[in-house]
C-alpha cells in the first residue's frame, strides 16, 4: 500500500476518533449542565440528593428510563421517565 493511501486512512480514523469524542463531551456537559439545573431549581422541600440528582441527569440526557425502587425520589422531575422496579 502506498504511504499517500496510509496517510489517508490514518487521516479518517483521526477524524472519526475527534467526533466521537466530541460526541462524548457533549453529553457529559449536557448532563453536567442538567445535573446543575436539578440541584438549582428544585425546591429545597423535595430534598434532592446530589447522588439522585446525578441520576436523573443522566437519564434525562441519554433518554432512557430509570428503574428504582424510589420513584417517590424522582416523581417530581417531570422530563424523567421512570419505571417502579418490584
């Protein structure tokens, strides 16, 4: 193989590699940013844990559902899906 056909390969792979950590940092901030918002603005009375709020931030920014025995924790995060785990 020729070194200008190695040198492109090298090239999209390098490419590839820097958007999927793009990628990445993005939704670690997304979820950061979610995070920050969740212990800001929620009423003290609802008693969110950082750990909780970790949680929910994580599941609000990758859309998934969160499984708990502790939907009462969450219930009040109204753009959270949950799942009562039995």
């Amino acid at each position: 193989m020729e070194i200008r056909g190695l040198l492109t390969i090298a090239s999209q792979v390098t490419k590839n590699i820097v958007q999927r950590i793009r990628q990445e940092v993005n939704v670690v901030l997304r979820c950061r940013l979610w995070c920050l918002a969740l212990v800001l603005f929620t009423p003290k009375s609802h008693n969110l844990q950082i750990d909780d709020a970790l949680i929910a931030a994580t599941s609000i920014t990758m859309d998934i559902e969160l499984i708990t025995y502790n939907v009462s924790d969450f219930r009040f995060i109204h753009k959270i899906k949950l799942y009562q785990f039995s």
